[in-house]
C-alpha cells in the first residue's frame, strides 16, 4: 500500500515518465538497468505507469539509452486496474552525451508512441543535471511531436523534474518528482 501512496497522490493528464538514468556516463561496455512505477491524477484524468530504462556505455562520453513505459488512464484508480479508459506504450532509444565531468549530460531519443491505436513519432531532447554528490538529478525534457494533433493543435510539452537516489540493501531506490505545467507526477523505482 505504501508504494502506491506516492502515485495516487500527484498528478498531470499527459503521461510523462520519470527520468531513471542519471548525468553520469557509463565505460565502454558498462550496462545499467532500472525500473519504475509512476502516476498520478487530476479532475480529468488518472494515469499508473510502468517504465524501465537500459543504458549501453559505448565511450566515456557517449552512451546509448533505450527506455519503454506502458500507462494507463481512466477515470480512476480502479477503472484503469478493470482495464477501462485508454493505455499508452511509448519507446524511446537515442544517445546520451556526457558534459563537464559527469555532472551534466544530453540525451536525443527519438520517441515512438502507440496511443489507442495512433501511431505518434517525437523527439524527447533531454538535459540532466547531477546534484548533491551525484544522489540527486534535475532535468528538463521537451517532448516534440512531429505530427502537431489538429484538433488541441498541441505539438508538445517541456517536462521539468528531480530524481534522488538512496541507497537501499545495495540497491539505487530512485524517487521522483516532475511536472508538465499541467500537473505533477511522482514515481519510485529501483536502478539495478
């Protein structure tokens, strides 16, 4: 019950993943992995999550990170557990270049959406910044579509957000907190 606290608590009516990669590159060969639950809800709308992220270390520089979440929306909680309202999978993979000692980094995935049977491609450029020895993480994130949707002519959002990191019985236990400007989010998940 404790896990689901933080996201039936915060909200925003367009899905938006938490960021589970820090600023810091990997060495060439390196992998890391990392899971997460996220959500929230507003008077429209409520959206659980599921995200994962896997990076590759191809240069001390220059990583390639790949992530995927399944969410689904509806009117409530338990609407979305019955299966009612609509489900979002979105897959993201690009290169992430490290700046100024791992402290900062800028990741360009290409985003490949399915929403309700809509096919949507963006472009998700992404600037981290690692914060308090490395535990925490600021990002701001702009989600461009390449197709504008005619009937809100919405063409994207700029997701703004903070991720810390504890440890947890040797594992990274990863809280997150971020925002659209429509509302926020929250999630919790594990880097392995």
């Amino acid at each position: 019950m404790l896990l689901w606290l933080p996201i039936i608590l915060l909200s925003s009516c367009f899905a938006i993943q938490p960021e589970l990669i820090n600023a810091e590159s990997l060495d060439k060969g390196k992998h890391k992995t990392a899971l997460g639950v996220y959500g929230g809800f507003n008077e429209l709308n409520t959206s659980l999550g599921l995200s994962g992220a896997h990076s590759v270390g191809f240069s001390h520089q220059l990583n390639w990170t790949t992530n995927a979440e399944v969410v689904g929306n509806g009117r409530s909680v338990n609407s979305i557990l019955k299966g009612y309202g609509n489900t979002q999978v979105h897959f993201s993979t690009g290169p992430k270049i490290g700046l100024l000692r791992n402290r900062l980094a800028l990741r360009l995935p290409l985003t490949f959406s399915l929403i309700q049977g809509d096919r949507f491609l963006s472009a998700s450029p992404t600037l981290l910044f690692n914060t308090f020895q490395k535990k925490g993480l600021i990002y701001f994130r702009y989600n461009y579509l390449a197709h504008s949707n005619e009937i809100y002519n919405y063409r994207g959002d700029l997701t703004a957000g903070y991720t810390h990191r504890m440890n947890l019985y040797d594992t990274n236990l990863l809280l997150s907190l971020l925002t659209n400007g429509l509302g926020i989010y929250c999630g919790i998940g594990i880097a392995l």
